[in-house]
C-alpha cells in the first residue's frame, strides 16, 4: 500500500492532467535467498494464484483500479525455489483464478537477470499449458549475456510464439 500511495497514485494523478493513462504492471519479487527461515508457497501454482487474486480484489477495494499487467517473477535466479515449469503452472493458474474474478491482465515472463536464461525458461514455461493464454511479453534483462546473437534467438522464440519481447533492466 505504500508504494501505491507514494509513487503509484502520484503519476495516475500526472497522467490523468495531461489525459493519459497510466499502465500499471504489478511485478511479483521473492528473492528467497535472502529468506531467513519461515516457509515460502508461492512455488504451489494455486497458492500463487490465490495471492494474485486477494492483490487484485485488495488494490480494487481499496484503490479503484488493478494492475494492467502482471510480471509474473523477477529475476528468477535470485529464487532458487522456482524452476520455469513452476512458473508456467503458477501463470496457468492465476490467469484462470484472475479470469474467474472478471480479470485478465496481461502476463510478463520471465525477466531474467541473465539473457542467455530466457530462451530456456520461456521454452519451460511455454510448455505447461495454459501458461500462454495471457503471457502476451517476453521478457529479459541485460546484465549478462545479452551479446546479439542472444538477442537475436529471444527475438526468434517471441515470433515463434506470437508475443512480443521487453527488455526491461540494465543498468551500468
């Protein structure tokens, strides 16, 4: 809440006086290295799915408005815990969760840190099905590996998918 009232209810209010919308991307973090004990159960696909719908009623009750997009992991390398075939089935899940509530943002995966991950991870998700239904970017960063001909077979996947790509990080 807030990151809502402090950045995102600001820029809507800019937007909206300068007639714009604003697109709102809600980007899933669990960088569970830096767990300290507890339990983490996310990586059970309804268990995802149910915390992306309580985040979805919650922002629409209390704010008006839900996420556009979902980002459905950050940096998976930094969660140990995940695999891309977990991820598939946790998008698969909470596009049908979301769905069944009168929602349907659309999905972003699987923003890797490093761009020679992404082809493999977007094959693994791709292959649960359901996962595709709402994964409509392909995304990645460009901390590591991204030299073209990377970039080039990231290119080639999203065709071969239908979705477009984003590189969505670098900073140097």
């Amino acid at each position: 809440d807030w990151r809502i009232d402090t950045t995102v209810l600001p820029l809507l209010d800019k937007a909206k006086a300068r007639g714009r919308r604003l697109e709102v991307n809600l980007n899933y973090v669990a960088f569970t290295k830096q767990n300290k004990g507890g339990t983490y159960i996310h990586t059970d696909a309804e268990e995802y799915a149910e915390f992306m719908l309580a985040t979805f009623l919650h922002m629409q009750e209390k704010y008006g408005f839900v996420p556009d997009a979902v980002e459905a992991l950050l940096e998976p390398e930094h969660s140990p815990d995940w695999t891309p075939e977990l991820l598939g089935r946790a998008i698969a899940a909470a596009t049908k969760r979301l769905a069944g509530a009168g929602f349907h943002p659309r999905f972003i995966a699987p923003s890797v840190t490093d761009a020679r991950n992404a082809v493999p991870w977007m094959q693994g998700i791709a292959s649960v099905p359901g996962a595709m239904e709402a994964l409509r970017e392909f995304s990645y960063h460009r901390y590591r590996g991204a030299r073209n001909v990377v970039v080039e077979e990231i290119a080639a996947e999203a065709a071969r998918l239908g979705i477009e790509t984003s590189m969505l990080e670098l900073w140097f």
